[in-house]
C-alpha cells in the first residue's frame, strides 16, 4: 500500500508569506539573531568600557596603555605590554577611574618647607612601587588648596609612565561611592571587586567625603585585601585619619597603620615661586606680558592662604593687567581686598596651649597630662582642653589622646565645666581671655 507523503511545515505560511519564508516576515526586514537556551545577553555594567572586538587593530605605536591615557587620562591598564593589543584587552579587562590632570606631574609641583616630607614620600612611591611598603599606606592631609590633589595625580601620572607598567587607579571617594552604588544597582558588583582586586597602586582623593556604612565595609574589604597584598595604597583628605570620625573604626585604624604626612600652608619663597611659575606660563601665550617684581613680591606677602587663593589673586591681575597697565601697590591691594587676610591664622597646636597654659598656671606641660587628679593639676588641665577645643579644629577624641589618652568624655565634661565656671566667675573669665590672647600672639 502506497504511503502518502505527510505535509511540510514549509509548504504551509500564513497570509503573506511566500514559500521558502515560513514565518511571513517581509523579506527586506532584518532578522534578529536567535541565542540558545540557557544563554542570555547581560548589558555590560555600566562605567566600563567594552574591550576592542577581535577584527580591531592598531597601530604597533598605540598599544592599550598609550590609548587609555589618550581617552580622558583614565588611570587603567593591562598589567604587561599587549603583543595583540585586542586579545590581551579582552583577557585583562580595562578598569576604572577618576581623569588625571596633565599639567599635575613633579616637575610642576613647588617644593618647599611645608610639603618636602609630603613630597619625598609620594616620589619615593611612584619610582619604587610595590618595594615602598614602608609607606603603606601613605595618607596626606592639609588643608584646602595646599596641593594634596596635584601630589597624588603626580604620583599616578608618574606609576602610569614608568617602565613597570603597573595597574593604576586614582579616584575621589565620592566617585568611588558612585561607582559602587551603580554596580550594587546593576547587581554587578563583584565585577567591580574583581577589578579592584587586580591592581597594583590605588590612589583616593578627598576621603573625609566617604559616607555610608555598606560603602565603607567594602572600602574595607577592598582595604585590607590590598595591603594585606602588599599593594600600595595612597590616601589624601582634609584632616588627619584620627580625625575621621565619620569613618569605620576599622577602616580609621587600617589608614593610621602607615604613614601620614601633613602638608602646611606654604612660605613667602613658595608663594613668590608660585607666581614667577604662572608668569612664566602666561608669557608662553603673551612674550610681551610684564608685571613688575615688587608687584608679585607683594601679593606674595600679602596672599597666605594657600596656593589656590594665590592662583585667583594672578589671574586678577592678569585681567586687571589688559586694561590697567600701570598698577600701583594701592591699586593691587584694592583689587585683592577680598584675598587679602581671607586664609586661616597659623595653626595653634595642642601643645602649645599646653605650654603657655602650664607655664600660667606654674606647673609643668607633663603634669598636665599625668594621672594626678590634684586640684592644682585638675583646674590648669580641663582650662586647656576647654582651649584646646575653642582654639583648634580638633575633635574630642584627638584632644583626650593628646592629654594623656583621655576618653573623649572627659575632655567633653571639661569643656562644659569652665563654660559653667565662666559664666559666673568674671575673673576666671579675664583669665581665659588672657591665655587667648597669649596663645594668639605667639602664633602671629
């Protein structure tokens, strides 16, 4: 008996469709690719750049690195040169980072008393690498303006260029807490644990601004990894790590494990430095730009802040300059009115208070921050920490620390006792007044 053939699921298209199309598409429409089962596209995680596809090539003199720097300065490279620049990128995984500023290298930072220690030890960790663990790891601090952020791009610019080769990562704590929210949101988080796990100097900016405590965990982890590594580790913030109350504990006492080095307002020979070095710099867009030498000499005198307010008080004059092209001293002064005397008094120290309010009260400075609880001892030690706490940026915990390793409750407990006292003994009152304006005129 003859079997009839069974139908063909080709022979058979809907309304439209011609035979040899059995889904009646229109043939002109581009036909989406069909993945298999089990395999799903992921978008890739957002802040990473996708790796050269294999048909990719380039020039032999543009190799990833030379390419990375090109593209915003990103701090981030293979960890060995690339023979097939495609291939080893898709195998080692660009990383991340904050964009490095050119202009900030060694040759143009201004050394000087107030940041050679600081200097020293970020050229010591740019030239030598893993073998500078003795600073590891290193934190700077200063206040605003005072060249912590030119000194760590140095050091990046400076790893980044070297024959090493080494894996870079330079970035401010608030990019750093960004970066890790948008990989918590994308649930791509340990892609960015993994990468991080891979380099060999990281460098954070700004560090007083890292808040959140699933932040700070993995700040940690990611921490302790790197040292516990022996990979160099470079932190910059606006205060000294104990002074980081907002910080884990544990993360405080990893940043107080190393080195920390801090950077002071700068001399009238580096302000004056300063302004030749920008003068010098204009004249490369203008040969015939002049300003007098007593001119810079006196905004050098008269600018103390910091390098960032000398830089504003030069441009003015560079724009006053167009149009004013006799300045006088007077007229200068009444153009940096607003400059002038705006920067922060010299710095009074613990121990200085320490000093003159011992000598006052004729005990000794180590007495002050000895056991004895005697009532001649009691009275001088609660008046400077109440000093210690109304003259200087100290938090409470750094001043116990300072008189002895006190719990900050005691020095809190301190400092509203002679409020109280104060408030009802005139005389002690004059007394207080008087140790200010002692401690004040030895920090003029």
């Amino acid at each position: 008996m003859d079997q009839q053939p069974l139908p063909r699921a080709h022979h058979q298209h809907s309304a439209g469709g011609r035979p040899g199309n059995p889904e009646g598409r229109n043939p002109g429409a581009q036909r989406k690719p069909q993945h298999q089962a089990g395999h799903v596209r992921r978008p890739a995680p957002v802040g990473f750049r996708h790796a050269p596809a294999a048909s990719t090539t380039y020039p032999r003199s543009q190799a990833p690195r030379e390419i990375g720097r090109e593209i915003g300065k990103i701090a981030a490279f293979p960890s060995q040169p690339a023979a097939a620049p495609a291939r080893a990128a898709s195998q080692q995984g660009p990383l991340f980072g904050s964009p490095l500023d050119s202009r900030y290298t060694f040759d143009t930072f201004i050394e000087g008393a107030s940041n050679r220690v600081a200097l020293a030890a970020a050229r010591t960790i740019a030239e030598a690498g893993a073998g500078a663990v003795r600073f590891n790891p290193l934190f700077i601090h200063s206040g605003v303006g005072l060249g912590k952020t030119h000194l760590l791009q140095a050091i990046a610019n400076a790893a980044v260029g070297s024959a090493r080769n080494p894996r870079v990562v330079y970035l401010t704590a608030e990019y750093f807490m960004w970066r890790f929210a948008t990989a918590i949101r994308d649930n791509d988080a340990l892609t960015l644990k993994d990468s991080l796990r891979n380099i060999d100097l990281l460098i954070i900016d700004d560090m007083q601004f890292l808040q959140g405590k699933m932040i700070q965990n993995e700040f940690c982890h990611l921490l302790n990894m790197l040292l516990d590594s022996a990979k160099q580790v470079v932190v910059a913030a606006d205060r000294a790590p104990w002074e980081l109350e907002s910080l884990d504990p544990r993360v405080r006492s990893r940043l107080q494990g190393g080195v920390a080095i801090e950077v002071e307002a700068p001399d009238y020979d580096m302000r004056l430095e300063m302004l030749q070095g920008r003068l010098d710099v204009a004249r490369q867009d203008d040969p015939s730009l002049s300003i007098e030498p007593e001119i810079l000499n006196h905004v050098a005198r008269s600018i103390t802040a910091s390098g960032r307010e000398l830089e504003g008080a030069f441009n003015q004059l560079l724009f006053r300059r167009s149009f004013e092209p006799s300045l006088s001293i007077d007229r200068v002064d009444e153009l940096l009115a607003h400059l002038v005397g705006a920067g922060e008094a010299k710095r009074v120290r613990i121990e200085d208070i320490q000093r003159i309010v011992a000598r006052h009260y004729n005990v000794s400075r180590q007495e002050l921050v000895s056991n004895r609880r005697t009532r001649v001892i009691v009275k001088p030690r609660q008046i400077a920490m109440y000093l210690s706490k109304t003259l200087t940026p100290r938090s409470f915990p750094e001043i116990g620390r300072r008189f002895g390793g006190r719990d900050h409750t005691t020095v809190l407990h301190a400092v509203r006792k002679i409020e109280e006292l104060i408030s009802g003994d005139a005389k002690l009152g004059h007394e207080i007044e008087l140790l200010k304006r002692l401690i004040n005129e030895n920090n003029a």
